[in-house]
C-alpha cells in the first residue's frame, strides 16, 4: 500500500504539472479595487481581482464575513484587521504556475512546492492582519487546499509579510503557504495548534512562535527558512523527511521561562540542522531581540526566565555548521537542559564548529526541566571539521557511543573546579570511537573509562586521575601533561606510544598486571608507577625518559629503537635489554640489569644490583662513561665500544666499570692488558676482582685548539736529552777548570 501511495502523489503532481506545462509570468495588475468600507460593514465579498484593504491609523476593524472568488488581497495602512470567519479564494489563472512535487523514497515520500506563485495576501509595512479573534477559536483562516496530498493541508494562497500576521486561531495547525517578505508572523501564547511552516520560505522577517510552530514533517513536507529570525515563547518542533536534511540557520530568541525546542526525524541518517544560537533575549522588541551580557545565559536569573530546553526525541540532530564557533545552546544545568530520547531510532547529537565551544550542561533523559531524573538513550558525534574543539563542562548522561572523528577535539572538563566533566560506562552501548582527540582535564572529579577505540590520541590533562578500565585499543598517541593515568584494565599495547610531559605527570601500570607500550618518553620528575608489574618498551623510535620509575617491578626494553633514561629508578625489579639500545645518561637504576643486546652509557651512572652483559650483547661507552655497580658484574663475552668526541680531550684513565661485588669474565677480544683504540690513542685494558680501567701508557695532553692532540715524547728520547745535558756540563767544567789552572795569582799579577 505505501507503494501505492506513493505513485499516486506523483501521478497527481505530474498531472498537476500538465496543467501549467508553461509557467506564465505575471498577468499585469490594472488597478485594485478598496473593499475597505464593504469590510467595515461586514458583508461577504467575492474578488474579482486584485482587492485593497486600507485601515486608517490605529483603526481596528473585526471582520466576520466571507471572502471568496478569484484576485488578491492587500491589506495597508496603520491598522489592524481581524478576521474571524474562513475565507478561500484563488489567484487569477494568469498567475498559477506552482505545482506541488512528491518527493523522498517509494515508502517515505515528503512534499514541497516548485516555481511559487506571487503572493495570494500582502500584509504591508505598518498594517496588522490577525486570522482568529484571539480566544482560541477556530475559524478566521484564509486559504486555498487545491492539492490531495495526504495528512496534511497545503495551503496555496502565499503571504507576502512586510508588516505583521497574526496567526490566533487553535484547531488544526494554520499554513500560510509560501511565505515572503520581511515583517512579522506571529503565534500568539496558549492558542493550540499553531503554524506549520511547510515550503522553501525566503522569508526574511520574525516568526514569533507564542505557542507552537512547526518546521519540517517526516512523510509530509520539507521547511527551510535561510533568512528568518526566530523567537520563541513556546514550542518549536522540527522534524525533518527521509533522505533530506532540515537546516535552520537562524538565531532562536527565548523570551520567557516554559519555551523549549522538540527535534524529531526520520531513522535513515537525515539531520535537523541548528547553525544559529539559542539564547534568551531581555532587551529589544519581539522584532529586534537582543541581549545584555551573553552571560546571562549563563547564570540564573529570577523565576528561571532565561531557561532553555531542548528534547531530542529519536533524531539526529546537529549544532552547528562548520563555519563558525557561535555555540547552539550556551548555559549550565541551571539556565539550560538537553533530553535525548529513542523513539523507532536512537537519539543522536552532533557538533560541528570550526573553533573552540562548551556544553556546560548534561545530555540527560528526564522529561523537561527534570532532564537528570533517567538516563538518555541516544549517542553524540563531535564531527570532524578542523579547530572542531568541544569542551563538556558538566555530567553526560547518555548511554551511547562518542564519537571523535578526526581533526576534532573533545575534552571533559575545563581543568576549573565546577566544571568537571564524566561519560557513562559500563553499560551494553557506552563506548568512545576516538579518531580526533580526547582530553580529560578535570579539576577534582576522577574519571573512569572503557571501550576505547579508533585512530586517535589521548590526553590526560587535569589534576584528577583518569581510570582506564579496559578494552583500550586506540592507536594514537597517549599523553599525561597533568595528574594520573591509571591502567585498571586493558592495556595501551595499541597506542603509539606514551609522553609524560610535565613534572608529577604520572602513568600507573601496579593494578593492571605486566603491560607493553610502543614508545616511552617523559621529562625529570614524571613518573612511571610500575607496582608488582613489568612494564615492556618496544620502541619503535628514539625517545628519552627522564623521570622516575617506582615499585617492585621492573622494565624491559624491546624494539629496535633507542631509549635514553635519564631519571632515577627506584623500581626493585629487574631491568632487561631484550632488543634495541637502552642508553642511562646519569641515571639510577635500584635493581639488577640485564642486557641482551645493547647497552650505552653516558656520564655516571648507578646500577643498585647485578649487572649482566651477555655475549650477544654490546657495551657502549664514552670517555665520560662510568658505569657503579652495587652487585656484582658478569661479562661473558659481550662486545665492548668506547666512543670519543673528535677534537675533545682525552683522559688518562677511563673507569668503565667498577663495583661493589666481584667482575667476572672479559669482554670480546680484549684479554688483560690488551689495548684498545680511542680517538686513535691506545688505551690499555686491565680487569680486576671490581673494576674495568682502560688507561693510556703515557699521559695525555689537552686538545690543541685546532682539534688536534699533542702526543708525548718516547721514553728513549728523554734519555737521550738527559745524557747530551749531563756530556755538556761536564766539558763545561773541564773548561772553566782548566782557565783557573792557567790565570795566576792576583799577588803574582801585581809582583810582575
């Protein structure tokens, strides 16, 4: 039957179309007949053409009569008209040309309006048209149904409002047809049904929704509305066909406490569409809202005023469109609320700006006011639009999954106290699809969370610990700029790697048994909080950590790349070098070393237990290297590489190890007093119960400023100079003795 249905609208609409297979332009208008005085009086007028209505300032006229046949209808002037009997009249034949077109899936078909006719009823600037006597009857329409369209009234007289329309008559929802101009179309408060806004409206004037007004129908009828402004009394419903998304992209005034905004939609992935601001208004008119402090939106006011409500009820809908960061619905739980209910499919919320926002209120599932009295059933996306940046400032309480798509940002919590932030977990369909980023930068509120998954990173930012509980398997990077990751399940052996990167920025392994990261790096004073487990490096690049690792466990490092540590451990457990290079800079390490493959050492460093050096193993050192070890030290057979500076000087003696306990074994090739090559000087080998000295036969002189290392003279040239230094002064002697034989006596001098 729906099958049916659906080729039957279009039947209609393409025999709709035959009629006017050639739109015609606009018949030209002779001059409009004023039926002001014959509606004064009450009586029922048949159009023949176009008809003016011309109310005097201030005038008010009530009409009850009828107004049928075939023209248009002007109202003008400083007045205002009432209508309060039905009226249906046509436009002149000449100025048809609209037809309406069923579009939508076989099963799922929506209408809207193609090529509009010229405005039906022009309300100018400064007159006031009201249908309705404004006590909530039901009469004082005017319209045109001339279409069979099902479950819904198309009314095809089109309003030009330039001044204002009010709309007061309860009973079925009122559709002024297309709709024009710039005034004002107004839904007075506690009048039910209201206005339904079917059409493409290029509308560009006030809808004051009093009571209800209705955007878009699932199975009926398409809305857009670019250019309107909106301000809101009551309740605003939108609901959007399959396959078409609503966008809305005016601003939404509040004006008064009880207003809220009702999102439904169609369960095939069509979105309702909000790109402006709902915020409440306490200054300007209805036709210019405006308000004092935006921050009156948030912070509560007398009675609740500047409340503001939305129910999302089985939709997908989102805030946003990607070319700004004027958040939808600014406010905290005090000033705002957010329901999100399944009704024939989960409820979904979707952001997308291009910059920083905040939700500073739940997503709950409680009706109205009293959204934190269930939980919501739906699930949220912040889309991935670059600088999409969402900040939760308060409890989320919905039981879906949250979605990061990449290039977007969501953080929980501002790091403010007051403005923490927590997702539900634990149950069947809570998880997070990071693909972006995911922050938690709560100030006192500890944050538990599971089901991680996706492409994205992670950060850990806010004093207050963050608890993984399991089921982590995101790839991205892992960062703790602030506070403590704890792992009480799950691993990060997916992430990329892990950065500690501030002073007291802590990752705690102790209650989740042995755990594997990709990479570790971190700076002095981080922390890694190993408890009773191993924590394995498989470094998959060069990284350096300088913080401190705690507890009875110990490390292992596997992969290929290079891990400098540059911290003090206090760790009692072993540390292993599985593959790789493990290079300690200064560094301390409490419990026993074992290395497999290799080991560099740079500076002092102390090893509190045994150090093992295994044959498939290499030592490398420098000629600042000094490796303390409290326990003992076994080399069987490891390779050893001492490394040198070009242009630096050169020791005399380089302690490669010394010890506590007793050194067994030698390293590779290098026997006892065998020498060893550094900077192109040959140091001497020497291996004792506790110590590994290399050391130069003769001393070393500081490095030239050129670069180049003056060596010392050889032994038998010092001999040499010695004996020519000896040889000289003794002919020196043997001459001056010789002179003195040969001068006589002064007295003999003096005699001669």
């Amino acid at each position: 039957m729906p099958a049916v249905r659906h080729l039957l609208l279009r039947a209609f609409a393409v025999a709709t179309l035959a009629s006017v297979a050639v739109p015609l332009a606009d018949a030209p208008a002779g001059a409009a007949t004023n039926i002001t005085d014959r509606v004064r009086a009450n009586e029922n007028i048949e159009l023949a053409g176009d008809a003016t209505i011309t109310l005097g300032e201030g005038e008010e006229i009530v009409y009850g009569g009828v107004i049928s046949g075939v023209g248009t209808l002007t109202i003008t002037g400083r007045g205002k008209l009432t209508v309060t009997a039905d009226s249906d009249f046509q436009i002149p034949e000449s100025r048809r040309r609209q037809r309406l077109e069923i579009l939508g899936e076989q099963n799922h078909p929506y209408a809207t309006v193609r090529d509009p006719d010229p405005p039906a009823v022009t309300v100018e600037q400064g007159a006031t048209l009201q249908y309705g006597d404004g006590t909530g009857g039901t009469i004082g329409r005017i319209g045109h149904y001339p279409y069979d369209y099902p479950n819904f009234a198309w009314n095809a007289l089109n309003h030009r409002v330039d001044g204002t329309l009010i709309v007061a008559v309860a009973g079925p929802s009122y559709h002024p047809g297309i709709l024009s101009g710039g005034g004002v179309l107004k839904q007075p408060r506690f009048i039910w049904d209201g206005v339904e806004l079917a059409g493409d409206h290029p509308f560009s004037g006030t809808i004051v929704d009093g009571t209800f007004a209705k955007a878009s129908s699932r199975e009926q009828y398409r809305t857009s509305l670019p250019n309107a402004k909106f301000v809101n009394y009551g309740t605003f419903q939108v609901d959007t066909p399959h396959d078409y998304d609503t966008v809305l992209g005016f601003d939404v005034w509040s004006r008064e406490w009880g207003n809220d905004i009702n999102f439904y939609g169609a369960p095939d992935g069509s979105r309702v569409i909000m790109s402006g601001v709902y915020s409440w208004s306490d200054q300007g008119t209805e036709t210019d809202p405006r308000l004092s402090d935006p921050g009156l939106n948030w912070r509560p006011v007398p009675k609740n005023i500047n409340k503001r409500g939305v129910n999302i009820q089985g939709a997908i809908v989102q805030w946003g469109d990607g070319t700004h960061n004027r958040f939808f619905l600014p406010g905290t739980r005090d000033t705002i609320y957010i329901n999100l209910y399944s009704r024939r499919a989960r409820g979904h919320l979707i952001f997308d700006y291009n910059g920083p926002v905040t939700l500073g209120a739940p997503i709950s599932g409680g009706v109205f006011h009293d959204t934190m009295a269930a939980v919501a059933v739906g699930d949220v996306t912040v889309a991935g639009t670059p600088g999409n940046d969402v900040t939760f400032a308060d409890q989320q309480n919905y039981d879906g999954t949250t979605t990061i798509e990449r290039k977007a940002k969501l953080r929980l919590g501002t790091g403010k106290p007051g403005q923490d932030s927590w997702l539900i977990t634990g149950t069947a369909g809570s998880r997070i699809v990071d693909n972006g980023k995911l922050v938690v930068h709560n100030a006192k509120r500890a944050v538990e969370l599971s089901k991680i998954s996706g492409t994205g990173s992670f950060q850990q930012a806010g004093p207050a610990p963050v608890r993984f509980t399991g089921d982590v398997t995101y790839t991205g990077r892992t960062t703790v700029s602030g506070g403590k990751l704890v792992l009480a399940g799950g691993s990060l052996a997916s992430s990329s790697g892990v950065r500690l990167t501030k002073p007291r920025a802590t990752l705690d392994i102790g209650r989740a048994g042995d755990q594997t990261v990709k990479n570790l790096s971190g700076v002095a004073g981080s922390a890694v909080r190993l408890g009773d487990s191993t924590l394995t490096v498989k470094s998959t690049k060069d990284t350096t950590f300088g913080g401190a690792a705690q507890g009875a466990g110990g490390l292992v490092k596997a992969g290929t790349a290079r891990l400098t540590y540059s911290g003090t451990s206090n760790a009692r457990g072993p540390w292993e070098v599985a593959a790789g290079t493990l290079v300690l800079k200064h560094a301390k390490l409490a419990g026993d070393l074992v290395v497999d493959t290799a080991l560099g050492v740079s500076g002092r460093v102390a090893v509190g237990g045994d150090v093992t050096l295994r044959q498939t193993s290499t030592l490398q050192a420098g000629t600042d290297s000094h490796l303390e070890v409290a326990g003992d030290v076994t080399l069987t057979g490891a390779k050893l590489s001492v490394g040198h500076e070009p242009g630096a000087a050169l020791p005399q003696e380089i302690p490669i190890i010394t010890s506590r306990g007793k050194i067994t074994g030698t390293f590779a090739g290098l026997d006892q007093s065998d020498r060893v090559d550094v900077g192109g000087t040959a140091y001497e080998i020497t291996y004792t119960d506790r110590r590994v000295l290399l050391s130069t036969a003769e001393p070393t002189a500081a490095a030239a400023e050129n670069g180049t290392v003056e060596r010392p003279s050889a032994p038998w040239m010092v001999y040499l100079a010695i004996g020519l230094a000896t040889a000289a002064l003794a002919v020196v002697a043997y001459v001056v003795a010789r002179r003195r034989r040969r001068t006589p006596p002064p007295d003999v001098a003096d005699r001669s």
